[in-house]
C-alpha cells in the first residue's frame, strides 16, 4: 500500500459552529489513519453540536478551545500552535468564522492561531443555501482566496434547513483528499532548464516602401506552441513575424521580425544553444530580387514583372547546424501528395519531426483556431491526430519534442 502524503504531517483542525460539525468525527479519523498528527481546536459554539471529549479521543491529542488552561495562570499558546502546523484546516467554517477571517478579528483561540500560523490555511464552509450565496459571504470568501486561503468547494445537496443547494459541508474524504493533494510533491515540468526556439507567423517580403509579398499566415499555431512550451518549464525565444498576435505567457521572451532574412538571421543567432527548435512560421519562399526606394507608380502598360529569388532555407540551415542533442522540428503545409512531400522534407532538412498540415482538412491551416496535423518521424512512423484546438494541437506537438528529446538523452 502506498504510504500517504499525510503521513507524519502536523494538521491542526478548525471546528467552527455549524451543524456540519458531526462530520469532523469522520475527519479525524480519517487523518490519524493517513498517518498524520492532528490537533483539534474548537470554538465555543461548535461545542455545542460535537464534543471536546470525541474529538480528543479520536485525535489522541487535548482538544484546545480557551486561551487559558487553569486558573494558576496556564494558557494555550496560540503562536506555539500556529508555528507547530503544517497546515490548518477549518472545517466546517461557519460564515461567521469566514467573516471574521477575513476582517482580521481575533476574539477566540483559532482565529489567534489562523493570524499565528505560517503554514498553508485550507477551509471547508458550511452553511445554508441563502448565507452562502449573501454578497457579503462571497466577498469574504474573495477575500480570504487573496489572502491564500484555499476554499474546499461545498457541496450541493440537502441542508439542514430543509432547502436543496450549494452549502453543505465537503465530504470528510473529500476533504482529506484535497489535504493530500496539496501536500504531494508537485512532478518536475517536462521542460525545466530547457530552451525552445520557435518560430510562428508569415514573414514579408518587400516590394517598395508600401507593398510586400506575404502569405496569410496568422501565427496562432507557434505562438500556441510558446504559451504551451512555457507553461512546461521552458525558456522560450519566440522569433514573431507581422502578425497583431502575440503570446500571453510572461516567459517567452520575443523578437519581432518581418522579412525571411530577418528571421533566418534571429534563428540562427540563437539556435546554437537551444535544446528543441520548432520551426512554425509561413516562412516566404522567395523576395524580390529589387526592392524600389519609392513606391512604384502605376505604369501606362499592361502589367508589372517582378523578378524574384528564393530565400534562405531556415529548416536546412539549422539542420546543417544540429548537434546531436539537439531536436529540430519543420512544419510543412501541402496541397498534394502530403505525407511524400513532408518525408522528403523531412530527411532533406535533416530534421527530427515534420509537422504536416494539410489545405484539404476543413478547420486546418491559416487564420483558424483549430488545426488537424499529422507528425512524420525520421523512424518513417507516422502519428496521426484529429482536428482540434491549436492549444491541444500545441501539446500535441510538445509531447512528441520531450520523446524525441528524451531519446537523445
């Protein structure tokens, strides 16, 4: 059996006046068979529906309700208390209790120790339907979530009052899942100390100081794919064609360009100490050979030749550059003869991964916010996914750059 995450773990647990307070019977016991210490302390009007004397049994531990323990002087020591928890849990927390959490009050001993403790401060409420839904609730209860409280939903159901609603206490299992929850280990991101180059949106090829040669890329697919690669840990350098999008992520650190050159020139600046590069943007495939100073005129002749010349191949050139640690991932848009035109670029390029969009799939390619990819791999394997969000098309796309990278670990 797996040892839980509460073993050992210091709980002090609120009892606030409620008539949910029957259920902490059920919640102590729970918490002392995961293993963990708990101390109860209790207002006095939740000594009217439970007793001191089953909660102390249950805990093992003196229950705690008075700041003083005699009359020769003894006292509980709130701040004693507050410092010993790894967490206090306030449950059933009364609207009365919120209220006065959230103003700072302190007249009874376990809001001395909420304002003493320095551990993480977890409560569950309790009340009926109409006084959980007052305004003034909800405001504490936004109040205390700024302050750091976590809120245990309360449940829908039967109240004590005969309505039927939001109000009830959580489940005492409930509650002591979301204990253990907090109190496991959060798993290391994918990409924690990892650096992702990734391109996205179209680049522009000037013509004169007002034209240019573009396509309609939008740069929703890479600026996805940097928001998601962010949020796993990584370092992010987005180089960003003209687009009026732009990541939400504070993490990823942007380069605005706007030509092929631009962009080649950014990439390859970079790429030398990048772990994973996804190459995403509608990258143009050739410019003009001239570009005017002045806007052209409008001749008297019948039309306007312009001589054009390829540009530079971002995905070959990174490709030549690969070291072996590192992953390379191209996009490739095809209009025919797909997966043969992406495996060729594929192994041309001498990238890790090909991302292919295909203009034949309704909801897939530029401007839209969904996308239908396939990704060929240089094992000649083939994963095919079905339309979906370019966010979920973004994790996609990520999970294959950690196999890839893990390989070559």
């Amino acid at each position: 059996m797996a040892v839980s995450a509460l073993k050992d773990k210091k709980i002090i647990v609120g009892v606030c006046g409620s008539i949910a307070a029957y259920k902490t019977a059920m919640l102590v016991r729970l918490l002392v068979k995961k293993g963990a210490q708990v101390k109860v302390i209790m207002t006095d009007a939740a000594q009217t529906f439970i007793s001191a004397l089953t909660l102390a049994t249950l805990s093992k531990n003196e229950v705690y309700s008075r700041f003083e323990r005699n009359e020769g002087g003894a006292w509980n020591n709130h701040v004693d208390l507050g410092l010993w928890a790894d967490a206090l849990l306030i449950a059933p927390a009364s609207a009365n209790t919120l209220s006065k959490m959230a103003q700072g009050s302190c007249d009874n001993l376990l809001l001395a120790t909420y304002l003493s403790a320095r551990c993480a401060v977890l409560a569950a409420p309790a009340m009926d339907l109409d006084m959980w839904q007052h305004p003034s609730t909800q405001r504490n209860i936004d109040r205390l979530q700024k302050d750091g409280v976590q809120l245990i939903q309360p449940d829908n159901g039967e109240l004590a009052s005969g309505l039927q609603g939001v109000g009830r206490l959580a489940e005492p299992e409930t509650i002591v899942q979301a204990l253990e929850v907090f109190f496991i280990p959060p798993k290391p991101l994918p990409f924690t100390g990892k650096k992702i180059l990734i391109t996205a949106g179209p680049t522009y090829e000037n013509l004169d100081p007002v034209r240019f040669i573009g396509n309609y890329s939008s740069g929703k697919m890479g600026i996805a794919l940097a928001d998601a690669a962010a949020a796993q840990g990584a370092k992010v350098l987005l180089v960003l064609g003209p687009t009026a999008l732009a990541p939400t992520h504070e993490q990823v650190q942007v380069v605005r360009v706007h030509s092929a050159a631009q962009m080649l020139e950014a990439c390859t600046r970079q790429f030398p100490d990048s772990d994973i590069a996804v190459m995403a943007a509608a990258v143009a495939d050739y410019t003009p050979k001239e570009v005017s100073e002045r806007k052209i005129k409008k001749g008297e002749g019948e039309g306007l030749v312009i001589e054009l010349v390829k540009t530079a191949d971002i995905l070959k050139t990174l490709g030549q550059q690969k070291q072996p640690h590192q992953v390379l991932v191209g996009f490739a848009l095809e209009t025919h003869d797909a997966q043969a035109n992406g495996f060729k670029k594929l192994h041309s390029k001498n990238a890790d991964a090909i991302v292919l969009n295909s203009m034949q799939d309704s909801g897939a390619g530029f401007q839209h916010d969904t996308n239908k990819i396939t990704i060929l791999l240089n094992d000649h394997s083939i994963q095919e996914f079905p339309l979906k969000s370019k966010k979920e098309v973004a994790l996609d796309i990520l999970t294959t750059c950690a196999e890839l990278m893990r390989q070559k670990q």
